[in-house]
C-alpha cells in the first residue's frame, strides 16, 4: 500500500481537524464541496509564517480528498489591500516608492527590472512557483479581480445599509482592552511583526466624522485610499466622499462603483458566507480578544447569514541562523528561499508534523544538517514498519499529496555528506561526482542526477549560506613545520592512518579508520567502545588531520573530507 493511502487511519492534528470540518460541511452545505480558505497579501516578501496561512488548510484540504470527498482550497490574493509602507531591502525599490503608500497592491510599480506588471504580481510569483513545487493544490482569486468586476457589489450595499448594526458590534471592542496574554517566553518587535503579516488586522474599521462607513473609496484622482465619506443615500446609493490628500472629491453611485473595498474587519466576514469557508486558520494578531478573527464571528451570522470557519490560531515560524523573520524587512526568508537549499518533502514535513499553535524554526545554518538526519532517519523507520502512527502521518503528507508522490531523489545520500563534498568541491561536478562514486564501492553512483535535487540543494546551501571563513581551502603543499615537530605518537597514527587508505577507501571504511587509529595507539580493538580518555585522544587526533589537510581545527567530517581530498594527496599532505 502507497505510504499516501495511509493517513486516514491515524489520529495526527491534521486528521482531527479533517474530521472536525467534514462534520460541519455536512451539516452547513449538504452535498458541497468542503471549502477551505487561505488569505495572503502580496505586500511584499511572502515569508515562512505566511506560508503556514497555506499549508495549515492544505494539509487538511489534502487529508480530506484521501477520503474521497471533493475539497475547494480558496487562496485569496489580497491583492487590493492598500500599500502600507516602503518595505527596506529590497532590490530596485527605493525611497521615491513612498508616493504610492495608499494606492491598491496592483497599482503599485513593480520594483526595477522586474518583468511583472506591478507590485502585487512581483511578490505572489515566487510564491506561486513555491506552492507548486510544494503539491498545494489551491483556486487562486485575486480581490483586485473580484472588487473591480463588482463580484461583492450586493454584499457591499447590503453591508451599508446595515452599517448600523455593524457599528454597534465593532462598538462592543473599541474600548474594550484586552487581557494580557499568556507567553512562554516574550516576544520581541520582529516576532510581533512578523506575524502581522500585511497589517489588515490594524486598519481603521470605518469610523468617520460624518458617521459610521464599512467602505472604503479610492480616490479618482490620485488612487489613494486617504478618503472620507461625507454622506450616503441608501435609496439612491449616492455615495460623496472628498480625498484628505489631493483634495479631489466626487459623487458615485455605489450600486455602480467599483473602485473601493469593505474594510478589512468586514470584508474578512463577508468573504466567508461568499465562499462557505468551513475552515481558514489565521495569526495571532487576527486571533486576540477584539481583533478581526473574533469581530469577523460576531459579523458574519447577523450581517451576512454566514458561519465563523473553524479557524485555529497558528503560532509564529522561526528562522535558524538568520534573523527573525517580518514581512516589511528586506531579506525575509521566504518559501522559495528555503526550497532552494531543501527538498519540498523537508519543508512540507516541518509544518506538518507541529500542530498549528507549535512554534518551530526553519533552518538556514547548521540545523539544516541535524534536521535532515532525523528526517532520513524517519525515512527508515518508516521502511521497516518501527515508526510511531503520528509519525507516520506526518512522513506521508511530507512525500506526497492525494495525487500522488512528490518527485524524489533517487539515490538520498546524506545531505551533511553532500554538503561537505559540495563545499570541497567549490562547484566542480566531476571532482562530485568523483568522491560521491567513492562513498560507497558496492553501490557506484552512475550520475550527479541520481544525486538530484537533494545535492543541488546542498551545493546552494554551502555557497550561500556558509560563511566564507568557514569554508573549506585544502592545503596546496605539506605543512613541513608542523609535521616536524610531531613526537612518535603524532607520526605513529599518520602512519597507522595511511597504511590503512587503500583497504578502507569508502564512506564506512575511513569512519572506522579514523576512529580506529587512537585505538589501536591505545592497545585496543578498533571496534573497542570508547571511553572518555579515548574520546580525548580521538578529538587530538582529528584537529591534527585538519590543521595537515585544512589548516584548521574544524571542517567537514573526516571521511568526506579524505574521499574528497584523494587517497595520493593526502598521503603527500600527511607524508611530507
């Protein structure tokens, strides 16, 4: 039985929601496809917590259709969203972008050179080809597409006319604070900003001088949300409204007029009776007392005939080895950033096995090393029949989706093993394919590509991510002076060492070789257990073999590092 068959019989996080939403499908919509919905601005950099807005419902959409039923993920570019502020950081933007803070998403410039047409279609393309790597299948609706064509017209007028109602619910939170909330650790700015998001959740709710309006114009002159409505007719539907920033003002009928959006605390529950959302997680900053997650439950029955979703809160994705992430900083991790060192399987296990309200870190640095042992170690288990159900599940929503498996590297060789082959190799596929060959002699690798992609993300993660200094040089010409001044012991190891390269050259071989030589100085086996003082005599004499071979205490781990080197270069490197 394929491993993606097999999910339905566990009790993981992501089948319990399933079950959760499939009972409220049937008894909301009867005979519909189950609706699940996820909201992403693209105000600039989609980072790895915005990605869990998607892969939260994904992962339930996707155990859904394994049990054959018919899902709708709705992916909800909010594209019409206001430009807030000039993100920094990023390439061919500069200052002078500040004059379009206000305009929609998709009236913003794309930054220089970039071949798409504006802002908003700049940042949802390296989403767009991250999701598709990933296996989400998703009904991508642009808001821009769905407020210009007039989609909500019925629901903006009716909202209007029930803006009284809709004052007095939003009225209940204005002044209401909220209790403190209970932390396992204190949040800095970054974090707090980083699961902001776009900053919908603080958009003004539609309060003016003139009264109470769940709508907001863009002006007609400049494109700028900077608007007030002065008056509204709700026979008529004239609507007047002047600019507070160009000064220009005009009368529409609204029943006509396109050129506006339901402010955010009221579009969010508009769209879930529009659509039939049974089930959209959302941050912490949409999920506190009074914010739009709980204000959008109090709107959405009385307004607008809907249901809240089921909406778990998510907790905030940590970066490993960079800074934290924000959506307005330049350099923000994003999903296409992390799927050029990883393989979409790795990622897609990250979300899936924490539940949403779990924090985790995405590694960018040496974690990444630790992260794919114990995913490959899982791998096994899952071959020989000893892992645990919920590990399971979440192994089998990491490889694959109800349409099948995800493509795979064939030959999986360690990544820290590809790693440091790639970082000795500075980029030469011959030279890589020379030591990968050599790994193992019973079973040669024929081609790089049996390697692929696991390896090209490796090498990408070496040159990007690992600082130069800590990259490694192999010496050129034998260090005379240091193997000068080796005592007997020093030289009997060297010795030992290369006496032994030609009936160990292999992956296996030189790891027991290399651990095996201060044993045998010892008077021991070579497979003899170690102790603490062996544990001490084998760290001397690795620092030994890196200063001869590196120049430095440290490097990659020695096996790799021999295989890499050559068996005749390092004889000249250790013999002198």
């Amino acid at each position: 039985m394929p491993i993606v068959a097999q999910s339905n019989e566990t009790t993981d996080w992501v089948s319990r929601y399933a079950d959760e939403v499939i009972e409220a499908s049937e008894r909301r919509a009867p005979g519909k496809p189950v609706v699940v919905a996820s909201g992403l601005s693209p105000s600039g950099p989609i980072h790895l917590g915005n990605l869990r807005e998607v892969m939260t419902p994904h992962l339930v959409a996707d155990e859904i259709r394994r049990r054959g039923r018919t899902v709708r993920h709705v992916l909800s570019w909010d594209d019409y969203d206001r430009y807030r502020k000039v993100p920094a950081g990023i390439d061919g933007v500069d200052e002078s972008w500040a004059e379009h803070i206000g305009k929609p998403l998709t009236s913003v410039p794309a930054p220089k050179g970039s071949p798409y047409a504006n802002w908003s279609e700049h940042f949802k393309a390296a989403m767009t080809e991250a999701l598709a790597e990933l296996g989400v299948e998703y009904d991508g609706i642009s808001q821009t597409g769905q407020y210009t064509a007039g989609a909500y017209r019925e629901q903006i007028l009716h909202a209007m006319r029930h803006r009284g109602d809709i004052d007095a619910i939003l009225g209940q939170y204005r002044t209401k604070k909220a209790p403190p909330k209970k932390q396992q650790k204190p949040l800095d700015e970054a974090e707090v900003e980083a699961a902001e998001g776009s900053g919908a959740a603080a958009e003004d709710d539609g309060s003016t001088a003139a009264g109470y309006f769940p709508y907001k114009p863009y002006c007609g002159n400049c494109e700028k949300d900077f608007t007030t409505i002065t008056s509204y007719d709700d026979d008529s539907t004239e609507l007047a409204y002047t600019c507070d920033v160009c000064g220009f003002g005009e009368t529409v009928r609204l029943s006509e007029f396109n050129r506006g959006k339901l402010v955010w605390k009221v579009d969010w529950p508009m769209r879930w009776a529009y659509e039939g959302v049974i089930f959209e997680p959302s941050g912490v900053d949409h999920s506190s007392p009074g914010s739009s997650f709980q204000v959008g439950g109090q709107i959405v029955g009385p307004i607008f005939g809907g249901e809240q979703p089921i909406g778990p809160m998510y907790a905030f994705v940590g970066i490993s080895g960079m800074a934290k992430m924000s959506s307005s900083k330049g350099g923000v991790p994003t999903g296409a950033d992390a799927l050029e060192i990883m393989e979409p399987q790795l990622l897609r296990w990250l979300y899936a096995r924490r539940r949403p309200n779990q924090s985790f870190k995405i590694a960018f640095d040496q974690e990444i090393q630790r992260l794919y042992d114990e995913w490959d170690k899982l791998g096994a288990k899952v071959a020989d029949g000893s892992v645990l159900p919920a590990d399971a599940a979440a192994y089998a929503r990491a490889v694959g989706t109800a349409a099948g498996e995800l493509p795979a590297t064939p030959r999986a060789l360690p990544y820290r093993t590809l790693a440091s082959v790639a970082d000795i190799t500075g980029g030469h596929a011959d030279q890589a394919l020379r030591i990968l060959d050599e790994l193992d002699p019973e079973r040669p690798l024929g081609s790089l590509d049996e390697a692929r992609p696991r390896f090209d993300k490796a090498e990408a993660w070496t040159l990007r991510y690992v600082p130069s200094e800590a990259r490694t040089v192999v010496r050129e010409e034998p260090d005379t002076e240091l193997l000068g001044s080796l005592d007997e012991r020093g030289r009997e190891s060297l010795r030992l060492l290369l006496d032994g390269l030609d009936s160990h050259w292999s992956l296996d071989g030189l790891t027991g070789l290399v651990y095996g030589v201060p044993k045998v100085l010892a008077g021991l086996a070579p497979d003899a257990k170690p102790t603490a003082e062996l544990k001490a005599a084998q760290r001397e004499f690795f620092v030994l073999l890196y200063r001869l071979l590196v120049g430095r205490d440290t490097g990659p781990r020695l096996p790799t590092l021999l295989l890499a080197v050559g068996a005749g270069r390092v004889r000249k490197l250790l013999a002198g």
